[in-house]
C-alpha cells in the first residue's frame, strides 16, 4: 500500500493469486478476475505517473479521478480482505512461507460451497462494474493526456532570494563561513593544498545552504583566475546545467553559445578544456541526486593549481562523495532572536512591552533555529497588531496561509517531498498522527508501516530491516530529525520539525490519508470518510467517533490523551493498527479490550503503559497480528495461553523495570516468526528456556529471567547458540551463574548488554567472534582485570562501553593504539590513559570509591585526561563514604585536571555523602530496561 496508488499494488498481486488457483475454472468469474486484472494494471501506472506530478500542478479533473480510484482500491482490498478472514481454517495455522498462496487455496477449497461461491462471485461483478465506471471516465476525460495543469507548471524557484541578500540581513552564519573559508585556503601551498578540493554543505531546508554557500563565493572568489555559481534544481537538465558553468566562467565567449547540437560528453569536454590548466572555483547549488553529480564530477579538471568545488545539498549521499563536508546547524538562540528582530522590527527595537517574553520563546522554540522559519513565521506577524500575535501563532503553521512567505516556505519543503519515492512519501505522511514535539520511537514506528502494509519485501531481507532503510533515508534527506541516545553511538527514534508536521499535515488532509482530532472539537458530519484517525493530547470524556463512519479505518491512533471513556471498537472492521501511547487514565480500562477477537484484520496492537491487566483469550483468534506492545503495562502478570496460536507475531514486548514477573506460557517455541522479543523479567516458566531456541528468527532479544537451577542455565545457553540471526542482545540472568562453554555468538551481533553474576569475562566476547560490536554493556561479579581492557580495546568498531557493578573495581591503565573509534565510556572506577589510547573518545564517565582507591595506594592523578584528543564531556560520581576530606581531594583534582584539558569539556560531578545513597545510586545505575 502506498499513497500514489492506494491499495492497487497490493490488491494486484491478490488477483494474481486468485487467477493461478483451482477456482479460476469457475466460469464466467475467470474473465471477469482477468479483466479487473488488466483494468488495474492500467490504472496502476497511470497513478504512478500522476504521482511524479506536485499536486498543486495537477489538473483538477486527474486529481478527483486519481482520489476515486484510489478509495476504490482500499474498498475493493477490504472485501477480498473480508472473504480471505471467513475461508481460513484451523489447518491454515501452521508455518509457511507462502501465507497469502496458502489463503487463496483455502478460498478454493470452500468454493465447492455454493453460498460462499455465490457471495464471491457477487463480489467480484459488483467491483468489476465500479472498475469499468471509473475506467470510462478515464478514457471520456483522457486522463492519461492531461496529467498536468499547464497554467502551473511555470513557477519561480523561492530559493533565488538567496542569492541576492544583502550581506547586512545575514545573521548567525559568520563564524561558518569564516570556518568554511579556512577549509578551501591554500596554506602554504604545498602539494595537498594545490590539488583539487570539493566541499559540500549539507542540511535540512531551510537552513541557509545557499546564503552560507553564496557567503563563501563572495569571500574567496577573488583568489581565483575564473569563477561560477549555478543551481541545480529537482529534475536536472545536465546540458543545461554544463552550459550554465560555461557562461558563468566566460560570459563573452558563451553568450550566444548553442549547445543543441551537441551531446553530453561533447559539453563536458567543452568545459574540461575552458578549465584546464586554471585555477577555478565552482558552486554547484542544490544537488538532488548522486548520478547527476558523478556525471558533473567527470568535467572538474585537476590541475594541481590550487581549484576548488563547493555543493550544497539536503542529500548525504551527495555530500558524502565529497573530499570533505559540512552540516549545518541550526541558529543559536540568541542568533534566533536577532533575526526575528530584524526581520520584524528590522533590528531597530525591542519586543513590544505589551507582549509576554513567553510569548516569543514558543515561537522561537517552534521554528527550532531555522532561519527560513523563523522569516516565515516573522512575515506573518509583520503588520498585525500585538494584540492578535497570540491567535496568530496558535492557530497558522507553516502548511496553510495566504501570506507569500508562507507560501515560499512550502515550496521550498515541497521541493524535499516531491524528490522522495514514492513509498517514502507514504512512510512521511504517516507521521502525521503524532503531535508536535513528540519524541517518536523509531522501531514502534517500523512496526507500524510494516502493519499498515507501507513496507514492501524484499529478497533476503525482513521486514524490518528493510523499514529501517526508509528511516534512515528519511534522516539522510533530512525529512527527520534523529535522535541519538546519550553514548550517541545509535539513533532510537527521530522528532519532526514543525515546519515538515505542518506540511505533511496539510498534505495528509488533502489526500484523506490522515484525520487528526487534537484539541479542537472535531466535525464528524464530513462526508469523507477516514482511512486513518490520530487523537492528539485531548481529554476524552465520551465516545468522539460516535457519529463517524468507521467501517473503513485502518489505524487508530491515540497519543498523549487524558482518558476517561474510548470509543467502541465494534465498528472498526478494517483495522490494522490500533495504538494507545503515552496517555492517562481514569479507571482500569480492561474491559474495553473484550471485543479485541472482532479486529480480524489487526496487525498492531499498542497498549503501552495502559492500565490493562490482562489480554483476553480471543487475542488468538487475530490470525494476521504482528506486533504487541505491553510495555510498562504494570498490572499485567501472565500472556495468555492463546497468545501461541499468533503464527505470524514478529514482536512481543511485555513487562518493564518497574513491572511485575510476567508468566509466559508452554508452547512459545511456536512462535516462529518472531523476531523480537522483550520480556522482564519471566519467572516460573522453566519450560520458556527450552522453547527459547525454537525462535531462530529472533532478530532482538531483551530479556530479564531467574534462572534458579543449573540445569535451566545449561537449557538457557543452548538455546541462545541455536539463535544465530540475533543483532541486539540484552540479557540479565538473575541469581545465575551461566556455564558459556560451547557458545557461539552470532558474528552479526552489534548490541550487547549482559548482566550475570559470573566472576570473568566470558571468552566469547572478543573481536574475532564479535568483529561488528558497537555497543558493549556488561556488569560481572568481579572487578575489571586490565587484560580485560586489552581484550575490549581491540574491537573495531566498538562505539560505546559501559562497565558497572563491582564497587571494588581499581583503576586501570588504558594502553595505546587500542579503542581506535571508542566515542563513550563508563566505567565504575577511573582509568589512565596512554598516549594514543581511546583516540576517538568523546564522553567519559566512572565512578570513583574514594576508600578502596586509597587503601590501593592511588594518589588521585587525573592527568592522563589530557590524553584524550576528542574528549569534550566528563561525568564523575564520588562517593565520599567514609572519608569526606579525600572526597573533596579527589573533587579538586578532576576539576583541576577538566580544566586544563585543552578541550575544556563540559563536567558533571556528583557527590554522594554516605552509604546508603551509594548503595541506593548503584541501585539504579544497574536498574534493566530503562
């Protein structure tokens, strides 16, 4: 499924299946699956075709028609929907790759029915005749030669303004172009600085790409014997764009230039011999895509006299293939500040005293440092009175207003969206049903796409990874705004920006992807009916879906509501996803999930930090489920028994730090789809240690669980060696010594925490079992050995490391030329670093036991910090039991040696004054799961 198509590609392929079964001999049904077959691979590509187009360049006609079929599709893929629920029998649960095959010949099978034959039958001649309606409006209209509305295809690029600001309306970019500068200088004109050097500037739209780009131009071009600026642009006509650079570095020669007739490779060589030999410098503004810039590259001639490339992109990739890259950033707040006065009052006054400074904060906060946001929102109060300014910015985003910057706002954001494929734009758009500000977790919202279908298969590859893939694009285009955890060796989930929310908002309502009910009283009288509903941050005192036609939602999602009544759910047939997050409430609403075994089409059931206490029995009966998510769900003590019938579960979270055990029952080696899996922490289950090897497809595994007897430690590693496609293990084995002895891990594992109580570092954690680790936990019985850092130090690509929980941990010498790409580390007591140890390393944290460290002789020397190139945030916790006086000695020498690193990094120093809050913070340093 997919927002240029609709439900068609999906729908297709269902068609295909019924053709190729037993019951395409039923007659007149074969001709008629052939025809809706051929009719919807028509209307297939000419959607795809409307989807290249910008809505707004739309004809009217092929946009009302392109909205028919696509509701069409969603209607017609609901009653195939419906049929294949009512045929699938109890011999259909068992393991097979081939589900939807498997489907279809169960829909055969009950053809010999003459009820059910005639129900489908009728079915499929009732969609045929909506098909052929909309087929011959298609061809009366001639869709297919009026996709585009020639009255607006001629429009100006808004991003022309930047190359004509005045130097004085430039705020906040000083300081990069003068870093810039220094970057392209040609030093002391050794070999290295002569050769040929490209840059690339690269960030989110509307940060000033150009403006820093066309500042950089400006402050250098007179180094240079010839010199060009030239825009690329979305749909790049290279021959156009090589004749541009031509004229830009000889005007008088290429005036009246004619490059009709000649070929690419004939322009590239034109300009390869106007360059050569020259000492040029080139910006090539707003590249889109790798190809066209690899193909430019080829015309850059290196000859060694000092010439310089910069680009500008909102790609990585593009400026990945520089020899060097800069990302923006947005403004600081007080740079924020000063071009919002300008741009309002310019520059010469103050805010109106009459107006709270709270007032400007919000906004400021809303347009998150971006300068075209910060104008846009600037021009719209420009000329308003004070007193209207609140009622302006509550109720104007950036996706809706009449003003002209708001206008050249969206465009420029259109720019980004338009060059998305499409099934990123659909994986975009589905954003929308999350508030402002929201911190978005990323694997929730994989999970998400891959229910409602948005995610497509690929060879060799799960369903998962490859929605990872469209996230990361996402970021890379910068649609997305990453955020990283606190080691930042890995991204856990993304922010929008306001800007993009209110686009894809707007875009969301006009395509009828996405109803939202914030706080505003919604009106259910619309005669469009939703494919998706978002209740944001209301309070919910009745049912506010009463009088919508629900029959045909396929999400429903509620995020940050204050619950105290929830629609019933009965009328929800279609529903895929069905989400409750971050939400509060007034009574235990347990009840409200009796009807849960009606939603036979669910595939997403988020009940995360509800006060459910129990699932019930008929969850079995949601064949095509594949995720639930019941964590932090604090009242609920067992899964139930059904829960192994979900053949097709790929992710069960359930439990929590602050949870109950969690019984699980028999029988969870069934489960064989299951590829994550996040349980704390299981108890009396001695059987799970077994099944537990069963789930080879096991990609995550987070789990807390007793292992009381020997035996169920040995049954426990046995099964973990059978899972061999896990990349993120966190394992706690409470109370349990494991025996490794024979264990393998799998050479794709990446994440891994373990806490045992075992005294040594287990044997297989080492680079040549684990080349790919990243991020290494590990909380062991016994103090830190210093071969143990040794062992540590010769990861590759180890990223973040964190050791804790022996209070009697000494310090360590850090050797050099070890942790070669180490970025954070946290150990329970203080290290001495080598010249050349820990090159890379950014973030430092220990923990220092004054007593035990004195009674070792250590003399409180943090020196070595200054061996540290990169070091630029350090955490120290003192424990100051029992000797207060060495704790303030200790306190002093940090700061003494923080301070005269010449990084100045930021300190964070924490004193715990006796031993019950030492033993309470160690406590919960080593709380799992937070």
């Amino acid at each position: 499924m997919d927002l240029a198509t609709g439900a068609l590609g999906s729908l297709l392929s269902k068609l295909v299946e019924l053709l190729a079964d037993e019951y395409n001999r039923l007659k007149g049904l074969r001709k008629d699956v052939e025809f809706l077959e051929s009719e919807l691979r028509s209307m297939h590509a000419v959607l795809r075709k409307v989807a290249e187009v910008p809505r707004d360049q739309l004809d009217e006609q092929v946009r009302l028609w392109a909205n028919e079929v696509r509701e069409l599709s969603f209607n017609m893929e609901d009653v195939v929907d419906r049929f294949l629920v009512r045929v699938q029998g109890p011999d259909d649960r068992i393991k097979s790759s081939h589900k939807l095959k498997r489907l279809m010949k169960k829909m055969a099978d009950l053809f010999t029915v003459g009820r059910t034959r005639h129900q489908i039958a009728h079915a499929i001649k009732d969609i045929k005749g909506q098909v052929e309606d909309v087929a011959a409006r298609r061809d009366r209209y001639r869709i297919n030669d009026i996709v585009v509305n020639p009255t607006a295809t001629t429009t100006i690029d808004p991003r022309l303004l930047a190359l004509y600001k005045d130097q004085k309306e430039l705020v906040g970019i000083q300081e990069a172009c003068s870093e810039l500068i220094n970057r392209l200088a040609n030093g002391n004109n050794d070999v290295s600085t002569q050769e040929l050097k490209i840059l690339s500037i690269f960030g989110f739209g509307g940060l000033g790409k150009t403006t820093l780009a066309k500042a950089v131009y400006h402050g250098i071009k007179e180094q240079f014997e010839c010199m060009a600026f030239v825009s690329v642009g979305r749909n790049p006509d290279l021959k156009k764009l090589v004749k541009n650079i031509l004229f830009e570095l000889d005007q008088k020669k290429y005036e009246n230039f004619n490059e009709a007739g000649l070929d690419e490779r004939q322009l590239i060589d034109e300009l390869r011999g106007l360059i050569q030999n020259k000492r040029y410098i080139i910006v090539i503004d707003n590249i889109w895509d790798t190809p066209t810039w690899e193909i430019v590259k080829c015309a850059f001639v290196d000859s060694n006299r000092g010439s310089r490339i910069v680009t500008t992109t909102r790609i990585f990739e593009v400026a990945a293939t520089a020899n060097n890259f800069y990302k923006m950033e947005p403004l600081s707040d007080e740079n924020s500040k000063e071009l919002f006065r300008k741009r309002l009052f310019g520059g010469k006054c103050k805010y109106p005293y009459n107006q709270p400074t709270g007032l400007f904060e919000k906004i400021l906060k809303k347009c998150g440092g971006v300068p075209l946001a910060i104008i846009t929102i600037a021009s719209v109060l420009a000329g308003k009175p004070c007193e209207e300014w609140p009622m302006v910015y509550n109720s104007i985003g950036f996706g809706y207003g009449d003003n002209k910057q708001v206008e050249n706002t969206r465009k420029i954001l259109l720019f980004s969206y338009y060059d998305l494929p499409w099934y990123l734009r659909t994986c975009l758009l589905y954003l929308s049903i999350y508030p402002e500000d929201y911190e978005i977790q990323k694997d929730i919202l994989i999970w998400k796409w891959v229910a409602e279908d948005f995610v497509q298969e690929e060879p060799r590859r799960g369903l998962f990874e490859v929605g990872e893939r469209y996230f990361n694009e996402l970021v890379n285009r910068c649609m997305l705004q990453p955020l990283e955890g606190t080691d930042k060796s890995s991204i856990y989930g993304c922010r929008v920006h306001d800007m993009v929310l209110d686009m894809i908002c707007l875009l969301s309502e006009e395509e009828n992807f996405v109803r939202i009910f914030d706080r505003e009283e919604p009106n259910t009288s619309s005669k469009v009916h939703p494919r998706r509903l978002a209740t944001q941050k209301r309070v919910i005192e009745y049912d506010h879906l009463d009088n919508m036609h629900t029959r045909q939602v396929r999400s429903f999602n509620v995020t940050g509501c204050h619950i105290a009544a929830m629609p019933s759910r009965l009328g929800f047939q279609a529903l895929r996803v069905l989400a409750i997050e971050d939400c509060t409430f007034m009574k235990d609403y347990a009840f409200h999930l009796e009807n849960l075994g009606r939603l036979h089409q669910l595939r997403y059931l988020g009940l995360r930090e509800t006060p459910i206490s129990k699932l019930p029995k008929e969850i079995g009966e949601l064949r095509f489920l594949q995720t639930i998510d019941l964590w932090e769900c604090k009242n609920v003590e067992a899964l139930p028994q059904s829960i192994i019938l979900l053949r097709q579960l790929k992710c069960l979270r359930a439990g929590g730090a602050a949870c109950k055990p969690i019984s699980v029952p028999d029988g969870m080696g069934n489960l064989t789809s299951m590829e994550e899996l996040w349980l704390r922490y299981v108890d009396k289950c001695p059987n799970f240690v077994q099944e537990l090897g069963k789930l080879t497809e096991l990609r995550n595994l987070n789990i807390c669980i007793e292992l009381p007897e020997s035996w169920m430690c040995k049954t426990f590693v046995e099964s973990l060696g059978n899972l061999q496609k896990i990349q993120v293990l966190s394992l706690h084995a409470l109370n349990a010594k494991l025996s490794w002895e024979g264990y393998v891990p799998p050479p794709q594992l990446w994440h891994l925490t373990l806490t045992t109580v075992n005294a040594a570092l287990p044997s297989w954690i080492n680079s040549t079992l684990l080349p790919n680790l990243v991020h290494l936990e590990i909380s062991l019985g016994d103090a830190m050995e210093a071969h143990d850092l040794v062992t540590l130090g010769e990861f590759p690509e180890l990223l973040r490391l964190k050791r804790c929980g022996s209070d009697n941990d000494i310090p360590v010498v850090v050797g050099g030329n070890s942790f070669h790409k180490l970025r954070s580390c946290n150990m329970t007591a203080p290290l001495r670093f080598l010249p050349g140890a820990m090159p890379s390393l950014e973030c430092l944290a220990f923990t220092v036991h004054v007593q035990p460290l004195k009674e070792a002789n250590f003399d409180f020397d943090f020196g070595s910090l200054e061996n540290l190139p990169c070091l630029r945030e350090v955490s120290v916790f003192i424990c100051c039991y029992p000797d207060k006086a060495e704790a303030d000695k200790v306190e002093a020498a940090v700061r003494h040696a923080v301070h005269n690193h010449p990084n100045h990094p930021i300190l964070h120093l924490t004193k715990f004054n006796d031993l019950a809050v030492t033993l309470m913070s160690t406590a919960l340093a080593l709380l799992l799961f937070t």
